[in-house]
C-alpha cells in the first residue's frame, strides 16, 4: 500500500509537470517555462522539435530554444505513456530523481521522452526538470509495417502462375532497372539496423560492404574474440537474440546471425562491394556515386541519401613512431592478428592498451609468448565482470528493451562523462562513479579484461611489435 502510494505521488507529480510545460509553450510564457526547470538542467531532442540531434544546457539556453523551435513544431498531448515503464525514484550520476517516460505529438509525427525531475531547494518541494528528451519515433503517415500494421499478403500468394517470394527478392536485390533511395555503406549494426528499419517504412534501401560475405566485419577477426558486453545490450531491430544464447556472444556466432538477419528481414545487400567516390548534384537533389565489385566491375548510382555505418574504428590506425621502421621483426595492427599459435616462444610488445590490445595480449600469454603491454596515457583497467558490465546495467533491472533503449538516448554527455570520472575514496584509491546504467559510449581510457594477463619481462628488442591503437594512442 505504501509502494502504491509513493508511485501515485511520482506520477502526479510528472503529470503536474507535464500540464505546466505545455502550457508554458502553447502560451509562449517563457516565464512559466523558466519556473519549471533548474539552473543547470539540461534538454537533448532528437530531430523532434529541432529536427536535429542536440543537447541544450542550462535554463537561459533552454527558454530560449524552445522559444525558437515551439513555432514550428507544434508540441502538444505531454502524457505519461501508460504502456511504457511507470514513473519511479532512481538515482542517477549520485542524483535522486523521478523518471518518467512520457508521449506527445508535434506537427510532424510522433514522439517519446524521458523526464527527470528534482527538488528545488529554493522554491518549496515542487520538482523541477534536471534533464528532457524529446524524441520523434514517427512521421505522420509513415508507420512501420510492423505488428497490427504489417503488409497485407501480396499477390504472389495467389497467383500461382506469377514471380513467387524467391523471384522477387532477386529482383529486388540486383537493381538493374533502378537505384535505391539510400545506399548504406557498411554492413555490421549500425548498417543493417537503419537498413531494417527503412525498409519497414517503404524506403528503397541497398547495403553495401566490402568483406566477401556478411558477417566477415566479424567472422574476420581474431580467433578467440567475443563481444565484451553482454546479449541483452546488443539486440538488433525486431529479431532480438535467442534468451538461451551465451551472455558474450562469440564474434562468428554473430556473424551467422548477421546473414540470418538480412535473410529474414528481406534487405538488399551487395557484398564484395566497395564505396568509391560520390558526389552531390544540388539541383537534381541526388548523389552520384560510384561502387567497385570484387571482379572489378563499376556500377554507378544516383541515390538520394547515403549512410556511412563503417563503424568507428573500421580504418586501421598505425601510430608514426620515428624508430617502428627500423624494426626487423613482424609489425601487425591489431586488424591484421588473427591466432597466438605462430607466435608460441617468441616476444611481443602489444602497443595499446584498449580491448583489443588486452585481448590479443592475453591470447599470446597463453599460447606461451612473452608479453609486454604499453601504453603511453594513464588507462583504467577494469573486469568484464561486473565492472565493465555496469554502464549496461539498466539492460537487466526488468524495464522492456525499447524503454531501456529511450533512457539511454536521453542521457546528455555532460552527464555521463559525470558518471564515469574515477575519483579517490577515503582509502586513497581511485574509483569510478559507474553506481549508475549510463555509458560513456566508446571511452578508449577504460579496457576490459577477463583475468589478469601476465606479465613477463621483455627487452626492448622485442621478436615481434603488434600493434592494437584503433585510434591514436
């Protein structure tokens, strides 16, 4: 009874704070909008109101954003969404706050966001806004087809003397007669999930990559890699893994899964294909583009948008070290190792110290090499578990995967780098304020490793240098 009474208190409160605020717009008081959030709040809209991705911080900032975008928009309808996890006490970056995901249209389409509030100490107990998403999830009239909403069966299951399923995926997929409304370059998840996604909505979309099979972004890889978060942080659009899959998915599981995908969700994929130039045509509003096939071959398109999802370490990066090329022994980036079997007795210095470095360093440790890892910076070195698993906490506390995901997008950067700035405790050791589910999305300062890796003492003349820095060290 207690439980229910403190829930019903959080959602009237959102509720009261929901009403204010699209009062304040509908009626452009920037005065009423200046009472209902902190000095140092902060808004991030992705393209709902801004049709951009940005985050806005402090109060001054935010009235006046808003001011500027409220026009256009047309927000309206500020709701709790009732099938959406309920508004609850959490705590986040060392902060007590109500969290609430709420629903709202605006003159484009349909959107979602998060709203945390916190007593203002100033004021009395009324909660104002620490932090805002709004998200636009839907364009007027373009909803996926998914669900209640999926297509209705063509007439290929009719007509018996027609092309059947087979006949016109090939069509589909060779584009001899046409190009695609968006050429994706890249086929690992960002591509295929934005291809999935677009597909759904109608939109005319081909993948390419250059790897000879899909999954190769993975299946190529070294041999003993496998993912260092966990299955539940790493589901792709409507086809979430098997729950009796492994926590940390092997890199050529993945990658079977990979061609599976784009095999049930019906995607345009050209392997072997590599993105050689393009160029935009301002007055004809489409790009003029040219793809290489592994035999050589050209094929020249002229789609409307292009996706780059090469990733953001696809490019291998070897550090220019003056006395690298006075070396004798084998220089590898960490792209190019593949097994620790050759390198059994020999010397390796592992340069870098990111996942991959101490992955392959512990590889070589076992096959018997002698290992030295350097890096130039400080690192802070954590376990797979449960450290490194903490910024995906909020994955296993039970909210659904979509909110789970909403959350994780309202999370503005200020934040999160707050969340994970390592400071002493009262025995003088560093720690980091990782108490809390929010990523530091892609911090090359903090490498994961399952169990220590060894250390052995190495000369300088190391046999052999690999290199692992996908960016610069």
């Amino acid at each position: 009874m207690l439980a229910k009474a403190e829930t019903d208190s959080v959602t009237t409160s959102v509720d009261r704070w929901l009403a204010q605020f699209e009062r304040a717009l509908a009626e452009r008081d920037d005065v009423l909008l200046a009472t209902l959030f902190h000095a140092d709040s902060h808004w991030r809209d992705v393209l709902a109101l801004t049709w951009d991705i940005k985050t806005v911080t402090g109060l001054d900032a935010i009235v006046k954003a808003l001011r500027a975008h409220v026009g256009r928009a047309r927000p309206a309808g500020f709701r709790t969404a009732p099938q959406r996890t309920a508004p609850r006490q959490v705590t986040r970056a060392g902060t007590r706050a109500i969290e609430a995901i709420f629903q709202f249209e605006t003159a484009d389409g349909r959107g979602s966001g998060v709203l945390r509030l916190t007593p203002d100490a100033n004021h009395g107990t009324a909660p104002k806004a620490w932090t805002l998403l709004t998200s636009l999830d839907e364009l007027s009239g373009a909803a996926e087809q998914a669900g209640r909403s999926r297509s209705a069966d063509k007439s290929y299951s009719r007509d018996f003397r027609g092309p059947n399923w087979l006949d016109l995926r090939t069509a589909a997929a060779a584009y001899v007669d046409r190009d695609p409304a968006v050429l994706v370059v890249g086929g690992g998840q960002a591509g295929l999930s934005i291809a999935a996604r677009l597909t759904q909505l109608q939109v005319d979309t081909l993948i390419v990559d250059r790897e000879a099979r899909i999954g190769d972004n993975w299946r190529n890889r070294y041999h003993a890699l496998v993912l260092h978060n966990q299955t539940l942080a790493n589901h792709l659009p409507y086809m979430r893994f098997p729950p009796t899959w492994p926590s940390y998915i092997p890199k050529d599981k993945l990658a079977a899964w990979f061609e599976a995908y784009v095999e049930s969700m019906e995607l345009n994929y050209w392997t072997g294909t590599e993105f050689e130039n393009g160029r935009y045509d301002e007055q004809a509003e489409r790009w003029s583009v040219t793809l290489r096939h592994a035999d050589g071959t050209q094929r020249e398109m002229r789609p409307r948008h292009i996706v780059m999802a090469t990733g953001v370490s696809g490019i291998p990066n070897l550090p220019d070290i003056p006395t690298l090329r006075n070396f004798r022994g084998t220089i590898l980036h960490s792209s190019q190792y593949a097994d620790s079997e050759a390198w059994r007795g020999k010397k390796a210095l592992v340069i870098g110290s990111g996942t991959s470095g101490h992955d392959i360093a512990q590889d070589l440790y076992s096959s018997g090499a002698k290992v030295t890892l350097v890096q130039r910076s400080s690192t802070m070195i954590v376990n797979v578990e449960p450290s490194a698993q903490l910024p995906y906490a909020l994955y296993s506390e039970g909210p659904p995967l979509e909110d789970c995901d909403l959350i994780m997008t309202s999370i503005p950067l200020a934040l999160a780098r707050k969340s994970h700035i390592p400071s002493p405790n009262r025995r003088g050791i560093w720690t980091g304020h990782c108490s809390m589910p929010w990523s530091a999305w892609g911090s090359s300062s903090i490498s994961a490793t399952t169990e220590p890796a060894g250390s052995s003492s190495t000369s300088p003349a190391a046999a052999a240098i690999t290199s692992m820095s996908a960016a610069p060290i």
